[in-house]
C-alpha cells in the first residue's frame, strides 16, 4: 500500500520536464527542500487534457460512501471490477510523481522506498469527480523482492516511457495493471538497504 509519500527538488524539475503545460499552484512546490504528502491534501499529478501531458493538482483519497473509510488506494489485481474504481480506471488514470514514499512494518518502524539513481518514481493511479473536485487514488499491487520485507503490497510503479500509454491507452490498461514494479531502495533506522542488502542478512 501507500499511505505517504514526498517530493522533492529534482522530482518537481522532472514533473516540470515531462508536462507540456502545468497549472500547478505556486504553494505546492517545494521550493527545493522535501514536502511530504499525506492523505486527503493537493499533490501534483500529471494527467493527459487536450492530446498533452498536463501537470494539476488533486486531492488524495476518494470519499467514504456512508460509514466506509477514506479510499488512498485500490488494488489494480481488481480495479475493474470494483464499482468504486472501474470507470476511473477504464477513463480517467493519472500519474503521480514522488521522490519516494513510506511504508511501515508491522512493529511500526518506518521505512523509505525510492528508485536508486532516479530522481523520480512515477506511481499509476487515477481519479475521479467529487463535488466539483478532481481527486485521486494510488493503485497497489503484490510487492517484490525489495518491499516484501516491510508490506505485502506496494504501488504500481511505471517507467517513464510508458507513462504517456498509461494515460491515453484504454484499451492497454489490463496490460499495465500486471506490471511488476522495479526494485527500489530501502532507509530505515538511519542504514541504506538494497535487495542485495537484504539477501546478505539471510
């Protein structure tokens, strides 16, 4: 899953790089330094407007329908098929853009995950309209190898050059709903760990 993740510097550059127009409010930026993102607060996403990539803001998280909690997240093993996600999925994907995100283990010890020598990881997700209001959710899926240690789901993690396919390809969403994401690093309790890391330590 994915309950917080941040931004950073080089990963605002990168969301500036990539869209091809932004109407992203000023207060948003980072201003070079970290700022994490929380549950039901405005990140920049990038979705596909008028045949580009545009960068926009959003809300994280879905409402609850009636007594039900705030959705952050949706599993993409069975997004379309769930009422809540399924025209979302099928019409309106999105990207989000993060330096990293973190997760935590079942002693409650915190954990940060990021693409080694990338300045950005680029999370599938999609949205939908509440109220006058665009917001969005994280897809998840089966976590490997480098998260596994720490949870049992992560999120759907693209590669750059296949964002523009995720946002505009209806017809290869299923394709990219199977996608096994790329091995991240992992810093918890002030030590850098890799896959290899974690091998080591058996």
């Amino acid at each position: 899953m994915c309950g917080r993740f941040y931004i950073d510097g080089p990963a605002e550059q990168e969301i500036k790089r990539i869209a091809r127009r932004t109407s992203l409010p000023g207060s948003m930026l980072s201003a070079g330094t970290r700022r994490d993102v929380h549950p039901t607060e405005k990140a920049a996403i990038l979705s596909y407007e008028g045949e580009e990539i545009a960068a926009v803001s959003m809300r994280w998280g879905f409402p609850p329908r009636g007594a039900g909690q705030l959705l952050i997240n949706a599993r993409a093993e069975t997004a379309m098929e769930r009422p809540a996600f399924s025209e979302s999925v099928l019409r309106r994907r999105c990207i989000i853009p993060a330096a990293g995100f973190y997760e935590w283990d079942r002693d409650k010890n915190k954990a940060e995950f990021y693409l080694p020598d990338e300045p950005c990881i680029f999370m599938a997700g999609m949205y939908n309209l509440f109220n006058g209001e665009d917001r969005f959710v994280i897809l998840t899926t089966e976590a490997n190898e480098s998260m596994r240690p720490v949870h049992d789901r992560m999120p759907l993690i693209l590669r750059e050059d296949e964002i523009t396919d995720w946002l505009r390809e209806d017809d290869r969403t299923q394709d990219f709903l199977r996608i096994v994401p790329p091995q991240l690093m992992r810093e918890q309790s002030y030590e850098q760990m890799s896959l290899f890391d974690m091998d080591d330590m058996g």
